[in-house]
C-alpha cells in the first residue's frame, strides 16, 4: 500500500551512517575524521617520497658515477701526459739514472741508440737488451718518426715483458709507456705496468670518496678480465659483467647503471680504454654498492618520515584544539536548544562571531524572541477563542434540546398525517395536499435525527462504510445550513460503493465541516464540486471537495490547520474545524490536503485507507 506525508508536514531526513558512528560526539566525529585525512595523506605522502627518493638516489649514484669515471679518466690521462713530459725531458739528458730516481713511478728506461738497446730499471743499473719487436717497436717508430715524446697504452706479451725486466709478468700486461727520440739518433722509452697496480687504483678512490672508500672502487681491464682494482689482489683476473662487456668493449660506447660486480648489485660507470692506436683493448670501470646507497635512501626517507611524522603529530594537535574551539558553539546552541525546548525562553546564545555559526546564533535568539511574542499572542488568542468555543457549545447544548423538544411535535404530527391519509378516498383532492404534511414532516424529522446524532456525545464505533453513502447523510445534514440554498452542489460519485473502515459520524463530522466551510467560501451563487474515487495505486479513497471561492493566500496555506487559525472576517470561525477534522482523520490512517490559488478557489482531498476486501474491525 502506499504511504502518503501527513499533512502540513515535511519529511525529516534520518541520520546516515551506521549505528556506532551516529553514537559518537561530534567533536570525537571531526577528530577521527581528521585524523584518517591526515594519516592517508602522510601514508601516501611517505609512500610517494619513498618512490621518489629511491629513483632520486638512483639518478644521483648514476651521475656521481659518470662524473667519477671522468676523473679517474683524467687521472689515468695525467699519467699519461707526465709520462711524456718525462720522455722528452729524459730523451736529451745523459743522466738517465738520474731520472729513474726522480720519477719514483717508472720502472723501466729502454734506450735505442745506433750502438745497441739499453735497459736501465730503478736499483738494478744498466744492462743490455734485446732490440724492441712487435708493439714496443711499433710505438717506437711511431714516436721516431713523428719527431716528438707520445705516450700511450700497450698490450705487451708475457715474453716482452720478461724482456723490460718484470719478473714472473702476466700471460698479458698493461703497460703505460712514453717514447721520444733522442738528439743523437735512436730513442728512449719509460714507462711501469698498470697491471696488478691495486694500490694507485686505491689512492684513486680515497681521492674520489674520502668517506666511504669500502663501499667504492676503480677497475681497470684488460680485454675481459680485471688486471687492476682498488679490490686488492683477491679480483685479479676476475670478469666484467657480460651486460657491460657487450656494451663496453664489443659495442666501444660507455655504459652507467646497474651492474653484477662480484656477485653483488653496484651502481657503475664503463668506458672503452683504448691504446695509443685508439682501438678498445680494455675497459676503466668505477662503481659503488648498492648497499651504499640504500643506506643513503633509508637515511633520507627515515629524515623524510620523521617531518611528515611531526607534521601529523602537529595536525592531530591542531585538529584536537580547533574541534574544541568549532564544537564549543554548537554545543551553546545545543544548550540553548535544550533549555528552550523546556520552556525557558529567556534564554539566549551568545556567540560572538561573524561566521556561519554566529549567525545561527544570531537566527536561533530571534526565533526564540519570535516564538516568545507568538506564544504570548497564542494565549491572548486561546483565551478569546476558548470563551467563543464555550459559547458555541452552549448554543450547540441548547440547539440540540429544541432539536430534541421538536421531534416529539414532528412525532404527532407524522403520526395524525398519516392516520387522516388512510382516512380519505383515492381520488379525494386532500389527499395531495396530506401526502406533502406526511413527507415534509418525515424530512424535518430527519434533519432533527441526524443533529441530534451529530451533537451527542458517543463512543466511536469503527465499520466497514461507503464513504457515498455518508457523503449523502451528510448534505442531508447540511442542506439547510446558511448559504447551501444560495450555491449549487455538484456530486460527482463512483457507481460503485467506495468502501473505508472508520466511525460514520465522525466521518460524517469532517464532511459536515469542509462542505460548510466551502459553502462560506462561494457565496451566492458559487459552485460547490463533491467527487469520489480511489487514487493512483489503488489502496486509498478520496473525497475531494472542490469550490470557486475567493482561495486562501499562500502565507496562510501553511497555517490552517492550526488550532484557532482562521480566514474569516468578523470573527465568523473559531478556527477549530479543520484542526479536528485533520485530527479524525489521521485516527482512521489517512490524511488531509489543501490545494489553493488565490482568485480561483480551494480544493480538500481526504485520504482514507479503502477496505475492499470488507476485513473485520480494525484495533
């Protein structure tokens, strides 16, 4: 069945949320409220920062690594470059034992001179040698007949280096050499072996990462294989990783990013190491532990956490103090509510704010101020009208003894009328005229019946009815009130009974009291529309009663069925009628509406609930 809004009401939304939530304060409500924005907020905060640093720290090892490489690049190349300084100094001096012992660096001076080859090394003085072949002759030929020192790297033999003098040399070796020619004919050629060389590649890194050099280091390679590291002896001959050696050494570019080293994760930086021909014959590698920079990255996220986590331990302060200082108003206007609502309406809320809530305020002190003049009209009002209703009901007392002190006249005379009737002829022209006594008479005594029903006081006896059929009782009823004769009643009935469940003459009391209030409204003249049906759906009966009057303004729509509220002049109403007839009706399960325009009349729909199905009586 469907449900219809009282009367004069308007829905009244119901809380959202579950049960535990509605239970909270709502200063507990705004504090958890915040709270989870600002934990959701810093979560994902440190979430992103994390992502971001992480990424941040990458790029910085990258970088560092590449700008690193280009130092130890330079460095490697300051060899280099004093290497030749030393070669074109040394190639027009006689005291070359002299210049082993001042360049502590170089372990070897080979001379070419047209009266043979000579070796000289640091502490071992002068000996002969086998001319140069392959490399060290290719270099010296290119240095004789450029006519200027050059340096450069050599990939020399096993067996070319035992002829330098290197002791229990590599199958391979990397050497550092420097040639020039010398003033009188041949050449002078210096140099020392990088390979195996731990400890410059070492002084390398305390140069580059003065804090950290465990976690940091420089390798040189030879083809595939490591020849020098500042890792100590324990790398030696060990290989690249594959991923940098296909990069580095077969595809002669450099390489910067991750990379196996040992078996462990390094952030690293290659280039291709090339020969005095330029051709890549090994790779300069530097690189640092990840390990290392993870620290770095937990380092900076936990500094990171630790300012997001003061920032929420100073929202949750902030949150806390300015919920108080928001909830104080509301909870003075709950209090003023409260006290209001209990009759004390001297109270008044003072919030001193140009706010929102100040201005609440400001509105709730005037709708107390408003209610306290309206209740002190209200009780000027009740008085007057109490005394009017006391009046009325006197007359109704009286009107309802002649009513009844009539009806035993109106008895005696049915009676006599209709014992003379069956006295005179068919065709006696009295009989007329007595037939007219005999039905005027049984129709007054009608109306007085149905007064005296109307006005007695009775227990409410609940039915299944027709609505039509009390419809019709009632303009019996009122068809001599002041007015009817003066208007046209239009009924507009189903053909079918519209059956309710309710008391008939209450019933009848609500029709009794919008008819003649539509009949007070038309005026002589004015249509008076009575019609029946069921609604929409089915399940309620509806009487409206339609008239052409004047209307009701659209201020005072909203206010008739207030008890002693009434549009007519000359204190013609007591304002009580639709009040209780609104009242009857919500007893019974339905409702009342008022539909109006100003200048073109006032339309009263009553709901009831229908009975079809003839159920028994209702509690």
């Amino acid at each position: 069945m469907a449900e219809r809004g009282e009367a004069g009401s308007r829905p009244v939304p119901r809380p959202g949320g579950p049960r535990w939530l509605r239970k909270l304060s709502l200063k507990t409500r705004l504090i958890a409220a915040f709270t989870i924005l600002i934990v959701t907020s810093a979560s994902a905060t440190i979430g992103i920062g994390n992502a971001v640093f992480g990424r941040r720290v990458v790029e910085l090892a990258a970088s560092t690594m590449a700008v690193n490489l280009r130092v130890a690049h330079l460095r490697l190349a300051e060899r280099l470059d004093r290497l030749r300084a030393v070669a074109a100094l040394g190639a027009g001096r006689e005291d070359a034992g002299e210049l082993l012992a001042a360049e502590p660096r170089l372990e070897f001076l080979l001379e070419t001179e047209p009266g043979g080859t000579v070796l000289r090394r640091p502490g071992a003085g002068v000996s002969p040698a086998t001319p140069p072949r392959g490399e060290l002759a290719d270099f010296l030929a290119a240095a004789l007949s450029a006519g200027e020192a050059r340096s450069g790297f050599l990939v020399l033999p096993e067996a070319d280096l035992a002829g330098l003098g290197y002791d229990a040399p590599p199958p391979a070796g990397l050497l550092l050499a420097a040639a020039a020619p010398a003033p009188g004919g041949g050449a002078r050629l210096c140099g020392w072996l990088l390979s195996g060389r731990s400890d410059l590649m070492a002084a390398d890194v305390a140069l580059l990462w003065p804090e950290g050099p465990a976690d940091h280091a420089i390798s040189v390679f030879l083809g595939e294989r490591r020849v020098a590291s500042s890792m100590g002896a324990r790398t030696a001959d060990t290989r690249a990783d594959p991923a940098v050696l296909r990069r580095v050494l077969q595809g002669g570019r450099p390489y910067t990013g991750a990379a196996q080293v040992l078996g462990g994760g390094w952030y690293a930086a290659y280039e291709p190491l090339r020969d005095w021909r330029g051709e890549a014959v090994g790779i300069l590698g530097v690189g640092g532990r990840e390990a290392a920079y993870a620290d770095l990255r937990r380092q900076t996220v936990t500094l990171f956490a630790g300012l997001i986590a003061l920032g929420m331990i100073f929202g949750f302060i902030m949150t806390y103090t300015f919920s108080g200082l928001l909830i104080r108003p509301v909870a003075d206007l709950a209090e003023g509510m409260h006290r209001v609502a209990h009759g004390d309406l001297g109270y008044k809320v003072r919030i001193e704010s140009a706010d929102e809530l100040g201005k609440l305020a400001t509105a709730f002190n005037r709708m107390v101020r408003a209610i306290r003049q309206r209740d002190i009209r209200l009780r000027e009002m009740t008085e007057e009208r109490l005394s009017q209703v006391e009046k009325q009901v006197s007359i109704g007392r009286l009107a309802a003894g002649v009513a009844h002190e009539i009806n035993n006249p109106l008895t005696s005379i049915l009676s006599l009328s209709m014992l003379a009737l069956r006295e005179l002829d068919e065709d006696d022209p009295r009989r007329e005229d007595l037939q007219i006594v005999v039905e005027e008479t049984d129709r007054c005594r009608e109306i007085v019946r149905a007064l005296l029903d109307f006005a007695r006081e009775r227990t409410p006896e609940s039915r299944r009815v027709d609505l039509n059929q009390v419809i019709r009782d009632t303009l019996v009823l009122t068809d001599k009130y002041e007015g009817m004769e003066r208007l046209r009643v239009i009924l507009k009935l189903t053909d079918e009974p519209l059956m309710v469940h309710g008391d008939p003459k209450q019933l009848q009391q609500v029709f009794t009291n919008l008819i003649t209030n539509a009949a007070g409204a038309v005026g002589a003249g004015g249509d008076v529309t009575i019609s029946s049906d069921e609604d929409s759906s089915g399940g309620y009966a509806v009487v409206r009663v339609m008239d052409t009057g004047k209307g009701i303004r659209q201020e005072d729509l909203d206010r008739v069925f207030e008890p002693f509220f009434t549009t007519k002049a000359g204190g013609r109403g007591t304002g009580l009628g639709l009040s209780v007839s609104l009242g009857i009706v919500r007893k019974h399960d339905g409702t009342i509406e008022i539909e109006s325009e100003e200048g073109y009349g006032t339309t009263v729909s009553v709901y009831l609930p229908r009975d079809a199905e003839g159920g028994e009586g209702r509690s």
